[in-house]
C-alpha cells in the first residue's frame, strides 16, 4: 500500500467513526456565518494527522523524518490554510468593527485568546511529560537548571524553540513538532492592535504599546518573517468576501472545480508547500472557500461540520498517539512491519483519535469557552461561536 492510498484510507475511515459520534452524541451543529470554513477544518486536521503518519512511516524505515513515498506537501499546505483562517477571522473582525464604529475590547480579545488555547495546550503538555517520563525510565538525565529550561521553553508554546526535555533526544516527534505554529498563531494575535491602527480603529493604549512592540519582535524573531504570506492571504480573503459579486461567483460550481485544481498545484507544487506560488495556489483556493466554494457541497455538510468542532484537540494530540504506538518500537520490530500493517494501524488509530478527540472537546474545551463568552456581551457571544475553533495546525 502507497503512502497515497493510506492517506486517503484514513481520512475515510475518520469520517465515517465522525459520523457515528455525530449520532452517539446526539449533536446538533449550530448555523455560522462561515459554514465551509467549519467544515474545512476538520479535513485539515486530518490531513496533518495523515501526513505525520507518512513521516512516522517513514522514520520507522530510515530514521529520519521525512516520508519514504510522496504524499505531496500536505502537511505544508493545511498550514498554510490555517493560518489563512486565523488571519481571515480576525482581521474580518476589525473590519466589522471599522464599519460599525465600534471600538475592539482588547482586554477582552487576549483573555479569550488564552482561555480558548491554553486548557488544552496543558493538558497536552501534561501528557507530553508523561510520556517523556516513560521514554526516559523516570530517571532524571539533565541537571534541575536544564530541566527547568526546557519546560519553560515547551509551556511558553516553544517561542524560545523546541528543547529537548530530560535528554530526550528529539523531543519534538512526542508531538509531532506541532507547537511551533501555535507561535505564530499568538504573534500574529500580538501584531492585531497594529493592523487595528492601519484601519483607522481607536485603541487603548496598551494595545498601542503591543502594536508597537510587535515590529521589534520580528526583527528578534525572524523566522516569523517566512510564514507571514499566508496571514496575507488570509486578509485578503477577509477583503474579498465583503464584495457582493464575488460571493456570488464563489458559489457556482465552476468555482468548487477551481479550488481543486488550485489545491492540486499547491500540493504538488516542485519548490514546496511553502514556497511563494504554492501559498499563492493555496490563497486563490482559500479566497474561494471563505467566500462559499463548497466543494460540491462537502464542506458544508453537517457530518463535515461536526468534524470542524474538535480541530484543536486532534492537532494538538495526534502526535502524542503516533508517539504512544510507535516511539516505542524497536528497529527490528519496525523493520518487519509491512505498508499495509501500518497504514491498518493509523486507521484504527484515526478512529479512536476523532472519538476521543470529541470527547475533549466538550469536557475540556467548550467549558473553558463558555467561562470566556460568559464574560462578553451577547453580541461578542455570538461572534464567539463563529469561530469557536482555533486555527493551529501542526507542521509538515
């Protein structure tokens, strides 16, 4: 079995146990102001999970990280989309806000921030510990500074970089190194108020310092620079759909074909996911989907809807799955496993992930958004539940 087939087997066999949980939980999906976007994320977060399983196989094979057949740049291009999402959302929010003359609560947008991702960002971090504990026979093999400097590094959502904790080496596979764009994702948050200013919107003056702290942090951190088009296409998209005609367009088929054949370059584009024809593919496709692009009415599905609802939790904790099953495994062991065996393997374990993955959801995640829109007014309530899912994703 080809890498290709196995990621197409995965996704499948998500979506039906998805549909299952649909019915087990008796859910009901609300209506939003973006429902292809609802349905988008889930399929997004599924092609990571799909993707890293491509790169464990491959690991497992040669030792390195890398796939040992292509599966295209998927992992790139959802984070890619991603992003695209996050930027979409936030800068339509200032633009609602300059068109209705409303002002943005600042405090009330980073506290939401920080009570939407961080519950469940520690509890993966607890789990990610536990299983180090594990690997490492809870045996302390660095010094208490070291050991101390490496989960400040992980809990401040690896700003500093990916340490390597209790000397493990290459900590990062625990969870599939998917951290890193949650660092993106809070400075693109940090640089808000400054587009906030651009558009003309009266901020406070704390937001004002964080608008002009923002540009400082780029020049000390500068692999932001490399991953910042996709925010700006993301606004662009923002732009776009507020135009009549062009929402209009977005919904005919002809423009669902489009997304394809975009989505298609993208992916397979030679210089990468990342490289700046691939995000131009990816933005053209995006721009589609945010304005309607169905595709043929997938996206908009409920099934595919209800999927959208638990894209954190099975970003953030399919590494730690793919960890459990196969970190573990002696060379010998991997050396005798098959394509099939192991392709098999992921789709079992996509199944229990998008169960358990509902599961945190409602128990972890939605409390802790609901103690956050508990705090806002009605109206910032219902813009709440718009984009109720982050937009994180993990790396290729």
């Amino acid at each position: 079995m080809s890498d290709a087939s196995g990621v197409i087997l995965v996704l499948l066999c998500a979506w039906t146990i998805n549909a299952g949980a649909m019915r087990l939980f008796n859910a009901e999906v609300e209506d939003s102001r973006y429902p292809t976007l609802d349905g988008l994320r889930g399929y997004l977060a599924l092609g990571v999970f799909a993707h890293h399983a491509a790169l464990w196989w491959g690991h497992l094979k040669t030792g390195r990280w890398q796939s040992v057949s292509s599966v295209g740049h998927l992992g790139e291009v959802a984070v890619s989309l991603f992003f695209m999402i996050t930027a979409f959302l936030f800068i339509g929010k200032l633009l609602d806000a300059r068109a209705s003359g409303r002002t943005v609560d600042w405090q009330q947008f980073f506290s939401g921030r920080v009570r939407r991702i961080v519950p469940m960002y520690a509890v993966t971090m607890g789990l990610l510990l536990i299983l180090v504990g594990v690997k490492t026979q809870w045996t302390l093999h660095v010094d208490l500074g070291t050991l101390a400097r490496s989960l400040l590094s992980w809990f401040t959502f690896t700003f500093a970089g990916r340490v390597d904790i209790n000397g493990l080496a290459e900590t990062s596979l625990v969870t599939a190194g998917v951290t890193w764009s949650l660092t993106f994702e809070w400075m693109f948050y940090l640089m808000l108020p400054l587009a906030a200013l651009s558009l003309g919107l009266k901020t406070s003056r704390w937001a004002v310092g964080i608008a002009l702290c923002a540009p400082l942090l780029l020049l000390i951190w500068s692999p932001w620079l490399q991953h910042a088009k996709p925010f700006l296409g993301g606004a662009a998209a923002a732009c776009l759909v507020r135009l009549p005609v062009f929402r209009r367009w977005a919904s005919t088929p002809w423009a669902s074909v489009l997304v394809v054949i975009f989505l298609i370059r993208a992916l397979f584009h030679p210089s990468g996911g990342f490289s700046d024809r691939a995000i131009i593919y990816t933005a053209a496709a995006f721009c589609l989907i945010a304005g309607g692009t169905s595709l043929f009415g997938l996206l908009t599905q409920r099934t595919s809807r209800f999927l959208g609802q638990p894209t954190y939790s099975l970003y953030l904790l399919h590494g730690l799955a793919l960890y459990a099953c196969f970190g573990f495994l002696s060379v010998d062991t991997a050396a005798h496993m098959t394509a099939t065996g192991f392709w098999a393997a992921i789709c079992a374990l996509g199944m229990l992930l998008v169960l358990l993955c509902h599961c945190t959801y409602r128990r972890i995640e939605l409390p802790s958004m609901g103690r956050a829109a508990a705090r806002t007014a009605p109206q910032a309530e219902a813009e709440a539940k718009a984009d109720a899912s982050p937009t994180t994703i993990a790396p290729a």
